[in-house]
C-alpha cells in the first residue's frame, strides 16, 4: 500500500516515512517545497523507488490535501507546528495545527481507497500539566485548555499544547460526525529523542526536543539547567507505533500514549557524561539524588500491550541521539 506522510521533512515524519518503507509500503511524502520533497529522498536513495511526493505549501488552505491524497492506502498526518516560538497564536500555531488536520480527514473523502488514519497528537493533548500537576496520564484524559484560552494566553508551551489537544479533538470529532469508512488511531508521544536523521542545514535547525539535548551537552546550561520535560520516548519507538497502529485491529479508534520512563536532566548528563568524555568540560555537575522522585504519574502499558512496542532505554536513546549529533557536527 501507498501511504501518505505529511510533514515528512520533520524528525518525526522522517522516522515514519522510514519505518513504514522499511515494513514495505511505499511512502508519498508532503513537504512545503519540491526542493524539501526531493531534498528528502536524496538522505535516503535507497528508496526512491517506493516514494513519491506532494507539495503542500500551506496544510491551512482549505482542501490543501485534496490532491495529495490520491492514490494513497493510508495517512500519517504528522505535519504541525512543533515549537512554541510562535508571535500569532492563532496564525503560527492553532489554525495551522487544528486547520490542517481538518484538512488531511476532508481530503479523504476524494480518495475511497484510504482505509487507516493515524495522527501524531501528543502528551500535551492529554495533560496541561500547569493546571493539573502530579495527575495520572493515562489515554482518557484529555488537556482542557479551549480554544479562546490559548487564542489569547501569553504563555507559549500552554498554546503549542492547546494546539495538539484542540487538533486531536478535531480528528475524533470528523469521525463521530461524518462516519468515514477508514479506521482512525491517534499517538500521542512525551517528548521524543533519538538519532536526528532528517535533512538539516545546521545543528541550530534541529527540531525543538532535540534540541535540548544538543544545549545540553554543548555548554549553553552549564551554569543552570532549564527544567525540560520530565519524560522521554525513542522516536524509533514512536515511529514503529505508527506502523503498527495502521496494521492492528485492536488500534482501530485507539489513542496511544507513548511515554518510556521520566528523569531529570541531570539523568541525560550522566549518560553524555560516561560515554562522550570530550564533552565533560560542557556539562553542568551531576546530582543523581533526586532522580527517583519525580511526581510525574503515567501508564503508558497500553501500547506495549496492544502494539508490542517494547520502549528503548534512556540511555541508548541519549547515547544515540548525541553519536548523530556530533556527526552533524562534524559535516557542518
Ligand atoms: P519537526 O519540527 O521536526 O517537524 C514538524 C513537521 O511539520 C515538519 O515537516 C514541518 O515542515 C511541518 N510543519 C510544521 N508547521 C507547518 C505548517 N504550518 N505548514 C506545513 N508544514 C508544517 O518536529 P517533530 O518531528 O518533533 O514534530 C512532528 C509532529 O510530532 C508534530 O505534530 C508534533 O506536534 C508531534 N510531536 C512531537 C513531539 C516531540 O517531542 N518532538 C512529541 C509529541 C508530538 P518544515 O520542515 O517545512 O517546517
């Protein structure tokens, strides 16, 4: 089967589209450019015979998936603003998250192949930890943050979560009012790390959670660590989800929360520490103690469970994600 990757220039959408190539589909990606589209094959020859491609410059338009979609089996609708660094609430975050889902489930009804829909969400769509602190995650919760909240809060993260949440509810609502003849799963992952293989520019390019690890281990919070996110998950780890999501029965109308264990930062010193000793000069100093006390309550067994996602450690997926870093560091 074909299956349609929006957002496949991204760290989450280049995993997918790859996962699913390596399972044996063939992939068409979306990305804002044909230099982006092509630019992204070219990381990875070896499939360009499975994998075909849709320029989609603005996910909001409307019926900007209508074309994209033909042809295609299956939708990963991946596409979204992953940052909080946004000046227009509404413009830079909400409408382009919320519209563009819209926009991927209309585009289905214009093309009667498509059988399995699955969309990233995120943890941030079940969680708005700022007013519910210490409260258990599990699949039915869901962040209460509405629309005319985020439309005018001035705190950033609080719309980007708003803008995952309010997204998810729009996918769950097509399929309770317009009854497609596709199943629809959603995954909804912690903040992911991992190797950062998407086509990049420079290491100040690199996708938002990421990010934080490469701050880390080059120096910028040696003096004071900013807190970061109290979880992780491999994006090897959320990438297979996706595949398994559209291939299981038991995944048909099923969130899935993707959370592998939670730490403190000082848990990813530690490990860059040990293992990459030219960057020891870098890192803040090290206090382990605290790391068992997170209050941070989660169940992710769901997805183990149902899609036999086994979750990679915390530190192969630091040591990974930073011997792909330096790499990049290397070539720039
Ligand atoms: P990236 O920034 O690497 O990927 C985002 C992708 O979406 C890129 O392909 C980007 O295109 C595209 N995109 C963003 N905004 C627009 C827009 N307005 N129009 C068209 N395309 C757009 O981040 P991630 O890979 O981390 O994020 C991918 C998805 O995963 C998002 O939905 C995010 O919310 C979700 N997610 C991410 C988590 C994480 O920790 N990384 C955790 C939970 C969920 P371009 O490259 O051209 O900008």
């Amino acid at each position: 089967g074909v299956v349609l990757v929006t957002g496949i220039t991204g760290f989450i959408g280049t995993h997918t589209a790859l996962a699913f190539l390596e399972a044996g589909y063939d992939v068409k990606g979306t990305a804002r450019s044909t230099a982006k589209a092509e630019g992204w094959i070219a990381h990875f020859p070896a499939y360009k015979a499975c994998y075909t491609y849709a320029v989609v410059e603005d996910i909001a338009a409307a019926g900007a998936f209508d074309e994209a979609v033909k042809g295609c089996d299956i939708i990963a609708h991946i596409a979204s603003p992953a940052h909080w660094s946004q000046s227009d609430n509404e413009a830079d975050l909400l409408i382009p998250a919320i519209n563009g889902t819209k926009n991927v489930l209309y585009a289905t009804k214009h093309e009667p192949r498509i059988t399995r829909v699955v969309f990233t969400s995120s943890l941030a769509a079940i969680i708005e930890p700022s007013r519910e602190p210490g409260k258990l995650v599990v699949e039915t919760e869901w962040n209460p943050t509405t629309y005319e909240e985020a439309k005018v809060s001035t705190n950033a993260p609080v719309v980007y979560r708003a803008s995952k949440a309010l997204a998810e509810r729009a996918f769950w609502d097509y399929i309770k009012d317009e009854k497609p003849t596709w199943a629809g799963s959603t995954i909804c992952p912690c903040a992911t790390s991992g190797p950062p293989i998407q086509p990049l520019t420079s290491l100040a390019a690199l996708n938002t959670s990421v990010a934080f690890m490469w701050d880390l281990a080059s120096g910028k919070f040696k003096d004071s660590v900013p807190p970061g996110p109290p979880v992780h998950v491999d994006v090897r780890d959320v990438a297979l989800a996706h595949v398994r999501a559209v291939e299981r029965d038991v995944a048909k109308n099923q969130r899935y929360l993707l959370v592998a264990g939670s730490h403190i930062p000082d848990e990813f010193t530690d490990v860059i520490r040990r293992h990459f000793p030219t960057l020891r000069d870098n890192l803040p100093p090290v206090d382990l103690s605290k790391a068992r006390q997170s209050n941070f309550k989660f169940d992710a067994s769901k997805v183990q469970r149902e899609l036999g996602i086994q979750f990679t450690p915390l530190a192969t997926m630091v040591v990974d994600t930073m011997n792909t870093i330096l790499l990049l560091q290397e070539h720039f």
